[in-house]
C-alpha cells in the first residue's frame, strides 16, 4: 500500500508513523498539584497566581496514542523538537458508519480528502500491523523532543512512501496556510435562503441578503 517498513537506525523523517507517543490532557479547571509537602486541586490560574515563571509540578494523564510526524526532514534532523498529528481511527475520527461496499468506501474517502482538510487518510496494510483504517488529524499536534524520540526509534512501525509523503506534505500546507471564508457571500437572497435550508449548519446572511 502506502507505507514502507524503515530501519530502527535510519533518520527520522515527516511522514514516520510512530507508536506510544505520550499525550497529556489536562483542563484549565482543575488538576492536583504538588507543592513538595502535599497535594492539592487547584484550577490553571490559581496555580500560577503566585509566579508565572516557575514550572509547576502537576499529576496529569498521559495516554499513549499513534502519531505521524509532520515536522520537516531539516527540522527532524537539527531542531530541539518534533512534532506529529495524531492518529486515530478513521470512522471514530468522521463520526462515520462503515460503508457497506467498495464504491461506497471510495466515495467517503474522496469526500474527505476533498472537503475536511484536517483529516489524511491513512488505509489498511496488514503487513504492518495497521489492521484498521485510520487518519491523522492535524488538529492534534503533540510536541516532543528530538533526543528523546531519536532513543525511542523502536515505536516507529513505518513511513509513508514517496508518493504518499508528497501527499501528505501536500495536505499538511494546505490546512495550516488556509483561511475562513464564507461562500455564500456572492448570492442573492433568494439564492441565499435556498442555501440556507440545504446548509447543514446554521448560516448568517449578509445584509444585502436579508
């Protein structure tokens, strides 16, 4: 398919797939904070309400996930961090139901690739263990530090191909360099109302439209 298997020794590189990338969650609202003689729950602001320069010490969940770099190859080799997206899985991620059928499964994901530009699709390959259709979602961007990924080239199960990882490189500019805009500022207001009814989310006029 898409993917290459890589050497444990070999570069890493954007469009590596790396297992057990550590993810932390925490909320602004609350999370226990240990101030060397106990442990307290304190919200985000409370805890640097007395200096906003000194780390804090704080017991957070981290979950393991899967993660495509998207860092580029210069920035892999010399910078002080990497960064991938995210993956998980592809109908969990689209709140989708599984097609029943090839035709149906290709127009899903030709629906995405064209219209949800934070998703990248990622298929099937039972050699590498991906048993399960998935995408990376350049939404969720976790940082970690070279060095310490370089010791732990263990978790890469793969890369993506050349000319996956020209589509990937693809995708990646794309969602990061684009802007809002609203489509149907052009129309008239019949042309708008028509649009309005068929729009799955609720759309405001413009005032020549109202």
């Amino acid at each position: 398919m898409i993917y290459e298997s890589v050497n444990g020794d070999e570069p890493i590189k954007q469009g590596d797939i790396f297992k057990n990338i550590p993810r932390v969650d925490l909320s602004f609202a609350g999370m226990a904070i240990f101030d060397g003689e106990e442990q307290r729950e304190l919200s985000w602001k409370d805890a640097v309400a007395d200096s906003a320069t000194t780390a804090v010490v704080a017991i957070l969940p981290i979950k393991p996930v899967t993660g495509i770099v998207i860092t580029q190859d210069c920035d892999t080799a010399r910078g002080e961090y990497i960064c991938l997206a995210e993956v998980a899985d592809f109908l969990t991620a689209t709140s989708g139901t599984a097609p029943s059928n090839p035709k149906k499964w290709q127009s899903l994901i030709k629906q995405h690739v064209k219209t949800n530009l934070r998703w990248f699709y990622l298929p099937i390959d039972d050699n590498l263990g991906i048993n399960t259709r998935m995408a990376a979602d350049f939404r969720v961007v976790i940082r970690v530090p070279r060095l310490d990924l370089e010791k732990h080239r263990e978790f890469r199960f793969c890369r993506l191909k050349p000319i996956a990882r020209e589509h990937f490189r693809e995708s990646l500019g794309q969602f990061f360099r684009r802007y809002p805009y609203n489509e149907w500022y052009p129309l008239t207001k019949e042309e708008f109302q028509a649009y309005s009814e068929d729009s799955p989310e609720p759309v405001q006029p413009y005032p020549w439209q109202e």
